[in-house]
C-alpha cells in the first residue's frame, strides 16, 4: 500500500502541474521549477523504476509533456533535462566506484549500458535531487552577493519591469554604495510600478518612466541590469516584452547590458529551430484598450505578448548564482549542465 501510494504520489503531481501550465495558473517560472523538482523527487522515491534508463526515460517523456502543455515555459523542461545529465553522472560515479581512473567521459564516444541495476544509485540522485532544491531556493540571493563586483558608487541604473532577482541585487548594491535606479514601467504589466514603490522604501532614489522615454534617458544611464524569462542556447534571451527596444537604445549609447539568471532559466533549445520557434504567450489586451469603446473594438485586433527576443549581441554579461559569463560562454555552460544529443 506504501508503495501504491508513492506512485499516486507523482502521478497526481504530474497531473496537477500539467493543468496549471494548461490553464496558466503559476505566478513566476520559479514557481514552476521548484513544483517540478518536488515531482521529480516523488518519481524517484517511488519503485516505478529499476535503473538509471527508466529514470531517464521518465525524465525526458515528462519534459516533453509538460512542454507541450505549454510551449511558452522552459523551467519544468530545463530541470528535468538537468537532472538527466544528474543521473548520468551519479551512474558512472556509482558504477566505477572503488576504481582508479576508469570514471568515463559522458561524452565520449564509449556507449554506456544505463540498464544495469546499481545499489544505492536512488540515494545517489534523490541527493542531487535535494542539492538542486538548495540552489533554487538560494539563487537570487547568490546573485545579489555578486552586486558590489558590478555596481559602482553613483552610478545610474536602469531596469524594465519587475524582477525579484534584479530587485535583491540592486537593495543589495546599494547597502554598499549610494546609486539612482531609473525604472521602465513596462507595459501593458506596469509592474515597474511596484519595484518603484519596493525601493522607495529601501531608501533607494527611483526614478519611474514611461517605456517611450527609455531613449531620452539613456544618456544618463551607466549601466542596465534586468531579469529575464530564459537564456537560451546561443546567448539571446526571451524576456518581458519591450527589452529589445530598450537593449537597442542602449546600445547605441554604449551603455552595458547586465542580464541576472538562475541557473535553472538557462535552456538549451535555439532560438527559431523546429523545437523551439520562440513560442511567446499573448495575454488580454484590457490593459490596452478600454471596453467601453466597443465600436473601435469590433474594427481593431489588439496584441499583447508576453515576450521580447533579444539577440545575444545585445547583452554584455551574465550573472549567474554559479559565476559571471560572457554570452559567448554559454555553449560550455549549456556542456556542463545538459547531455549533448
């Protein structure tokens, strides 16, 4: 009974999380990566497994199916795809433990046999499991320890929106040293509103603008620092629709581009191939137009999308919670997380 009701564990879970991607019922694809690796774990405590193989199998089918549940979100992808280069090496660890300098290469050209039954392999990955759990709860604060390496005295900042992760960071800047943030408000959200008000009460000088005077300010600006949704595998981003503009602009001026991510936003699907297509999310327009005006509203279609691409060309530097890199860094990043297909 013990073990029936681990395996209904899982199942529910999984079914749980594919209804709130269906029917977009998350707040933060954070959310979505810890939910994930609660399942995951579930999976792995249960007996629906013998070997590393079915473990990897279970792995990569349920990253499919959550991405097709929905298209637009990487996390639950990104961490199951994680966790089989996790298994992958817990296996050979495992496998070649009391040896001496037999450990293969995961990427070598030896093909391994993954179906053979290894004792103590689950404690191995439910271990993994636990130390990925740590990383996601610390990420942000990880990031903001970096603030004082990026962050000079009096500089001028500017931001996009909302980021939580950026938010830490620049509170933590400025217990070091006295800095201005000019925040965009970035619509049709205007949840640069609410960091505004966040910072005010740090103490912080905030300057709140309109997306349209984002090009006026820039000369001011020293450095831009935002968050974004994911990094994707040649180094571009898909972000909160309007950073392109912006990222342009500041590129013209000359102004630095730093871009915070956990290490769980790092994706490894290319922008535009078959599998990835950029897929954005579109919301309701009525942040745009006004319902009362019916007559323009049975003439016009309104677009809301949630997402920006920004070429790699754009950002300057990643800051990571495992370190700073350039974006030309990112396919060793993408090596050292992911199995290479």
């Amino acid at each position: 009974m013990a073990n029936a009701s681990k395996e209904s564990q899982y199942i529910i879970l999984l079914q749980q999380l594919e209804i709130s991607l269906k029917r977009g019922r998350y707040v933060r694809s954070h959310e979505l990566a810890t939910r994930t690796l609660r399942l995951a774990e579930k999976y792995v405590q249960s007996d629906s497994w013998k070997n590393a193989e079915e473990v990897m199998q279970w792995l990569e089918n349920t990253a499919d199916r959550l991405t097709k549940a929905a298209v637009s979100e990487s996390a639950p992808s990104n961490v199951l795809k994680r966790l089989i280069k996790t298994v992958q090496e817990d296996f050979m660890t495992r496998k070649n433990q009391g040896r001496m300098h037999t450990i293969s290469r995961l990427d070598s050209d030896t093909k391994v046999d993954y179906s053979e039954e290894l004792p103590d392999l689950r404690s191995d990955i439910l271990g993994a499991i636990l130390d990925l759990s740590s990383e996601l709860e610390n990420g942000a604060e990880s990031i903001a320890e970096d603030a004082e390496k990026h962050i000079n005295a009096n500089e001028v900042i500017m931001t996009i929106g909302r980021s939580r992760t950026v938010e830490a960071f620049l509170k933590r800047a400025a217990k070091i040293n006295k800095l201005e943030v000019i925040i965009v408000k970035c619509g049709p959200f205007y949840q640069g509103k609410d960091l505004a008000k966040s910072l005010t009460k740090s103490k912080i000088k905030t300057t709140l603008i309109n997306d349209t005077a984002a090009f006026s300010m820039m000369s001011r600006v020293d450095k831009i620092v935002i968050g974004t949704h994911t990094v994707l595998a040649n180094g571009g981003l898909k972000a909160i629709a309007g950073c392109h503009q912006i990222l342009l602009t500041a590129k013209y001026f000359n102004v630095p581009v730093l871009v915070l991510a956990a290490s769980y936003k790092l994706s490894p699907e290319y922008p535009f191939s078959a599998e990835m297509k950029i897929t954005n999310r579109f919301v309701s327009p009525e942040e745009l137009i006004d319902y009362k005006d019916g007559d323009m509203i049975d003439n016009v279609q309104v677009y809301a999308p949630v997402f920006d691409y920004v070429p790699p060309e754009l950002v300057s530097l990643f800051i990571f919670n495992m370190g700073s890199h350039a974006p030309s860094y990112i396919h060793r990043l993408l090596h050292d997380t992911y199995t290479q297909t």
